[in-house]
C-alpha cells in the first residue's frame, strides 16, 4: 500500500518541474526502506527526517543556500585574508574594502527583510 501511494506521488512530482520537499522526499524513502524490510536504508532516513525537523528555521535555510552558492559562481567569493592582503597593496584599499563589505552587509540584510516580510 505504501509502495504504491510513493510510487504515485513519485510519477506526478516527475512529470511537474518541481522538486519534492526534502522531508516529503526522506519520508518516502523511510516509508519504502521500511516496506522493504531495508533496515540500513531506513535508519538512514529517519536520520535525516530527524535532522531536518532540528533545521526547520527557513531563515536558516535561506541563508545556508544562498551561502552555499557564493564559491560557484564565474568569481568565487574572497577570504577575509585575501581581502587584506589586496587591500594592503593598493592605496585607499581599506577604505574601500571597508566599504564594498559594507555595501554587501546592506544588500543582505535588505534581502533578508524582504524574505522576512514577503507573504
């Protein structure tokens, strides 16, 4: 019974362009590894059920994620210690480091509110 109501929202979640919600998705591999008798599989995805429901903060998420993609783009994001080092080099570059760290900090945290209030 468990294997086809899976399987079910499985070829719909296929046929749409959205992804399942990784706790629907680690509850129906549980389900199934259970179904199966999978012990190892099951424990698995209890693991990760458990885990996602301490990290249920969808702030935190937010910026997890979009931490995440900092170092991916064409120009990975700089360290702190690059940043001196750079800085140090050129005349002026603290101050204008200072203020490009700034100006980063304020789009974030205007990112962040329009997360916040958006509805």
């Amino acid at each position: 019974m468990v294997l086809i109501i899976n399987k079910q929202i499985t070829d719909k979640m296929e046929r749409s362009t959205e992804r399942m919600p990784k706790k629907d998705y680690f509850k129906m591999r549980y389900d199934n590894a259970v179904a199966s008798g999978n012990e190892d599989k099951a424990k698995y995805y209890k693991g990760r059920l458990e885990q996602l429901s301490e990290d249920s903060n969808p702030l935190l998420e937010y910026v997890n994620e979009e931490l995440s993609k900092l170092d991916r783009g064409i120009v990975a994001t700089p360290s702190e210690d690059y940043l001196d080092k750079f800085s140090n080099s050129i005349e002026g570059g603290f101050l204008l480091m200072q203020m490009s760290k700034q100006y980063g900090y304020k789009l974030a945290m205007e990112e962040i509110k329009d997360r916040l209030t958006a509805k």
